[in-house]
C-alpha cells in the first residue's frame, strides 16, 4: 500500500500537491473552532433555552439590510464593523452574565477577532449559533422581520 501511494506521489506530483492542500484545508475548516475554542450550540439546543426564557441574548453579527429582512426572535443586531468600533455595547452591557449566543452568516463566516474581543472585554459566557443563520434557515425553524 505504501509503495502504491509512494508511486503515486512521484509520478502524479501536482496532483498530490492539490490533495494535500485539500486535506489540510478541509481539516481546518472542520477544527476551525476547536482550535480557538468556540463552543458551537445547535440550532435545536437554542430554541430549547428561548422557550425556557433562559438568561440568554441572541446577537446577530449581519448588517442591518439582511437582519431587517430575517433573524432570531429576540436578537439584536450587532454588526461586526459596529462592535469593532464600540458602538452598541450599551445594548450589550446588561447582559455580561447572560449567555450570549453569537449568529453569524454561517460556520465558513466566523469572525476569531469579535469573539475574542468580546472575552476581553468581559463577556464571558459566549457560544456560536452551530452553522449560523443559514443553517437555522434550511431547517425550517422561524424568523422574524424587521421593519
């Protein structure tokens, strides 16, 4: 078996260039969070703490025209560019010991530096919506429009 893909590596060598960078980029899309240390909560888990009025706060990290057209009901919209230069972190302040259940586009989407910056400046209790937005939308689960 060694010696076939030996073979193969020698012979096709381009073609074995483009596999491995596949893997490799294949394995860290798949790692992505476990390496930074994201806790991902599905879709499933999240409607299970919205019904049972848990201290939770949904943020949406899209702009403002895609959350006006759907999102979460009870999110607040937080873009990305918004909490970067510290606009609405009043809105979020109240909530420092909430969990706070960040959606972002989808998983292919998420942003290390505004989770990071949210843990330093002392939000705590932070997880990821688990294939974001678009996942919440090809499973059927509701939405609300901004108007």
């Amino acid at each position: 078996m060694f010696l076939i893909l030996k073979n193969f590596f020698c012979t096709h060598t381009f073609l074995s260039i483009v596999w491995i960078t596949s893997f490799i980029f294949m394995i860290f899309f798949i790692f992505k969070g476990f390496f930074h240390g994201i806790k991902f909560l599905p879709a499933n888990e999240l409607i299970y703490l919205i019904n049972r009025n848990k201290n939770i706060i949904i943020v949406d990290t899209r702009n403002d025209e895609l959350f006006s057209k759907g999102h979460i009901i009870h999110a607040i919209n937080m873009s990305r560019s918004a909490i970067k230069l510290n606009k609405n972190l009043v809105k979020l302040n109240k909530y420092k010991n909430f969990l706070i259940v960040i959606v972002f586009q989808n998983d292919y989407e998420i942003d290390i530096g505004y989770l990071n910056y949210l843990k330093s400046i002392g939000y705590k209790r932070i997880c990821v919506l688990k294939n974001g937005i678009s996942g919440w939308l090809s499973d059927n689960y509701p939405i609300v429009k901004s108007k």
